[in-house]
C-alpha cells in the first residue's frame, strides 16, 4: 500500500519567521530542472522522489537536504511505492527498481510478462503503482492493468480499458478493494475522467460511470476516507458522494457558477474542504451544506491539505499559499517569493512539519514552532553530484 503522499510534480522546501509575514525561498532539488513525477514519505523523516531523465532522490532529514539514490538510470521515473519500511519499487518506461532493504540498495528487475499469448520481459511504460504487501502489487500503463504475487519479479495482465481510455492512477485501500483513474477520449478537443473499480483483489474491474455527459464526467479529484465513502469534485463546481464505495454517487450542491473544483480533502466523514477556481469551500456535516469561505478572482487553488478539524492549508498558481487556524471559516494569504511557481500539492504530517511541490522541479519543506513562528530552511541537491 502506498504510504506518504504522491506529489506528480516538483518540491520546494521553505521556513516561515512568523505566520502573517513568512519569507519563503527556493530549495530543493536545485540546480537540477527535470520534473519530478511523484514523492512518497514513510515517515516525517525519510522521503523519495522520481522524475524525468532517471530523477531519483532520498531524504532522511524531513527534506532540508536531498541525495541521488545512485541508480544507473535515463529513462522517465514515474512512480514509486512502498509496501512497508523495507520494501519499495520505482517505475518508469521498461523500467523497474527494488529495495528490500529500505532504499539502502536498489536492484534492477528483469520483470517477466507471463500473459500468453504474448510472454517475454514486461516492456511497459509503467504510469502508476500500488503494492498492498511485499509481495502483492498492481501496476497501470496506457490502457492495462498488471498483477505481481512475487514482489515484481513476474506480472500478469488483469484488465484491458476498452478503447479510448487511458489510466491515470492506481490506489488499492485494502487487499481487494482499488481503484484506478482514467481519462476517456471523446474527440480530438476533449474527453472526460473515468473511475475504474475491484472489489476482489482484481480478478475482475469494473468501469463506474458517474453520469452520462461529458461536462459531467470531467472531475479533477477524487478522495476517500474509507473503502466505502468518498467525494469526487470537478468542473463547473460538480461535487459527488458516495457511501457504497462507488455504486451509488449522490449530487451535492456546493457553489452557483462556472467555476472548476480541483482538490477535495476529508479528515473524517463529516469535516471537509474544497479548492479551486478562486474559491474555497468548507463542509461540517458531510457535503450536506458546504459553506463558501473565500471568493477571490486572482486565485488559482490547485490542493487542500488539513492536518485536523482546524489546522490546513491550501495552495496555488503564482505561488499561491494560504492557512487556516479554525476549520477553514478564514484564510491568511502568506507573501512569497514564489510568483513564477504553480504549487500543485501541500502535504503536512503534523501541525509543524509540511512539505509544497510545485512547477520545474522544486521541492519544499518547512518546520513550523507555532504560533508565532515558521522557520524555513535552504538547501540544494543535484543528480550528478
């Protein structure tokens, strides 16, 4: 099972000096500009990312400081994930890397493809991951979905998208039970985001589809507290719910207007928030009501990140970066030094340690002694050094 949170872009490491004037500043990974394509942490501590041209990074210091793993690699990376502390994979085009030791060691796999008719070594751009044991994983490319039992050693194809799909993501919550993320092409200018769904372990998939139109279907987020409850957001202010894992989505209303939803994120059932297109919204009862708390034209919200019922986050375009200390109701903008940065996703593992990624990239962490100060540190990192 994945662990940490998966960043597909890059990170910025930053420090604040005091919560309403915070100086923020660029750190990690310069001077390297491949863009990263995922970050995962299995603890506050211990953090990876991969990206283009063979990007591959460790931290063991909550991201103030950034090492190459070492792996003689030039292809794309995509994906990485852990089972546990000791064993992970990364991904990549024909590309497949594993540790049993915590990233101490990586090796290279010579996947074989056990499908017939086709047989030979896995040769696939892999897009996305998840593994939910040592030994059990499944992996998405453009329009399959593979199964390994043997920690990636061998893997065989469970599902084909029908035509014009193509996956996006992959998150198992539980030993049976996943999902993927697709986007179906309708034309040549558009198409619209399919969620894919297993209730056995893969054995067999199921496309849910959410409406008929296309307007419809186009959601940007999709977020689960459990195997059965979750939220979807999308264009024109859609917000969809669902307490059957999936069978079943109610409409909530959220916001009159055509403005684009990007992120949802709940702390527990009944306490959520969503970004986007100027706007953030809040939620106390479940999506029942959702109460606007902030309207501003000039903001672009890409991701929400809440580490309780109180203490959260949001970032954006240009640099965009928010808090909140009382569940959402009000919002502090911070000034930054970020302005030609698109921050696409904040994550914090606590009220003190959090991390930001954004466009070129960046990574970006910072160690917050609240209230009065957050204090951001520097530093830099290559993949040839």
């Amino acid at each position: 099972m994945k662990k940490g949170i998966v960043f597909l872009t890059s990170i910025l490491i930053f420090f604040l000096s005091d919560f309403a004037h915070a100086q923020w500043q660029w750190q990690n990974p310069l001077p390297q500009g491949n863009d990263i394509k995922e970050i995962i942490f299995t603890d506050e501590n211990t953090g990876w990312i991969v990206g283009n041209g063979g990007l591959s990074a460790y931290t063991a210091d909550g991201g103030e400081n950034w090492n190459a793993i070492g792996i003689e690699c030039y292809n794309d990376l995509n994906a990485i994930c852990f089972a546990d502390e000791m064993h992970g994979w990364i991904f990549g085009k024909d590309t497949i890397f594993r540790t049993t030791n915590g990233g101490a060691d990586w090796e290279p796999v010579a996947a074989v493809l056990i499908n017939p008719p086709f047989g030979g070594f896995f040769k696939e751009n892999v897009i996305d991951a998840s593994f939910v044991d040592s030994s059990r994983g499944w992996l998405i490319t453009g329009d399959k979905i593979f199964f390994t039992q043997d920690a990636g050693d061998s893997w065989t194809e469970q599902f084909c998208l029908p035509g014009q799909h193509y996956s996006k993501s992959i998150c198992f919550v539980d030993d049976t039970t996943g999902y993927v993320t697709a986007w179906k092409k309708y034309t040549s200018y558009g198409g619209a985001h399919t969620l894919i769904k297993t209730t056995d372990g893969g054995e067999t998939w199921t496309i849910i589809t959410l409406f008929n139109t296309v307007v419809d279907n186009s959601m940007s987020c999709v977020y689960f507290i459990n195997p059965l409850e979750g939220w979807v957001v999308g264009e024109i202010g859609r917000i969809w719910h669902t307490t059957n894992g999936g069978e079943d989505w109610t409409y909530q209303y959220g916001i009159t207007g055509n403005i684009d939803f990007y992120s949802v994120y709940f702390i527990d059932n009944n306490h959520g928030w969503i970004a986007g297109e100027g706007c953030i919204l809040y939620t106390n009862n479940g999506g029942e009501d959702w109460t606007i708390a902030l309207l501003q034209d000039d903001l672009i919200l890409n991701t929400v990140h809440f580490v309780d019922e109180w203490n959260g986050w949001v970032a954006g375009s240009e640099g965009a970066l928010l808090y909140s200390t009382d569940g959402g109701i009000n919002w502090v903008q911070i000034n930054t030094s970020l302005s030609d940065v698109d921050l696409c996703s904040v994550h914090f593992s606590d009220n003190y340690n959090g991390w930001a990624v954004g466009a070129s990239g960046t990574v970006s962490y910072t160690h917050l002694t609240l209230p009065t100060k957050i204090k951001w540190c520097r530093s830099r990192w290559s993949p040839y050094n």
